[in-house]
C-alpha cells in the first residue's frame, strides 16, 4: 500500500474516470437526440398567429421562455431567442407567432 493513496490504486482511478467519460458522452447524446428530435418536430408544425398577453418570463441553461395567455384562455410557455426574451416584458399584449413549442416572433400593439 502506498502512502497517501489509500489502499486505490492508479489502475482504479482511470477505470473510474473511464466510466464517467463515458457516462457524460452517453447523457451528452441522448440530450443532443431530444433537442434535435424537437426542433424538427417544430418545423414541421404550421405557424400560427393569434392574440396574446405575456405572463411570464424565464431563462434556464436549456434558454429562454415566455409563458403567454391567448385569448381563448389557453396558456403555453415557448422557447424563444434572447431578443424576442427582452421584447416580451410581462403584462405586455401582442400578436403572437408560434411554431410548435417555439416562439416564432412576438409584436407588442
């Protein structure tokens, strides 16, 4: 046994690190699949425009995020990009673009 090392050898320590290498491309291409999977299922949605009021906001690592109210009631939170993100102040109504999940364009009236 080498001092300092506690009883692990060098040979341990990689096979740890190996696994986790590993591990982490495995989760990294599985998020990479569900985010594609996504955004090919968004462009393949029709675009529609209706009257909308901004709710709410938010930002994650995964972007950003408007929860809109349509007129008919209904809420839905959207991805967006950062611009739309700093347009769409909470309390503001417009007309709302939205392909699939993903906010296409917001225009405050």
């Amino acid at each position: 046994m080498r001092a300092g090392m506690g009883g692990v050898g060098i040979a341990s320590v990689l096979v740890i690190v190996g696994i986790l290498l590993v591990l982490a491309v495995v989760v990294g291409i599985i998020v990479l699949i569900v985010v594609l999977c996504t955004r090919n299922k968004n462009k393949s949605m029709p675009q529609a425009t209706v009257n909308a009021f901004v709710v709410g906001r938010r930002e994650s690592a995964s972007g950003y995020f408007i929860a809109f109210q349509l007129d008919s009631g209904e809420r839905m939170e959207l991805g967006t990009d950062v611009n739309t993100y700093g347009m769409a102040i909470e309390g503001t109504r417009g007309v709302l673009t939205f392909q699939g999940t993903r906010c296409v364009r917001f225009q405050r009236v």
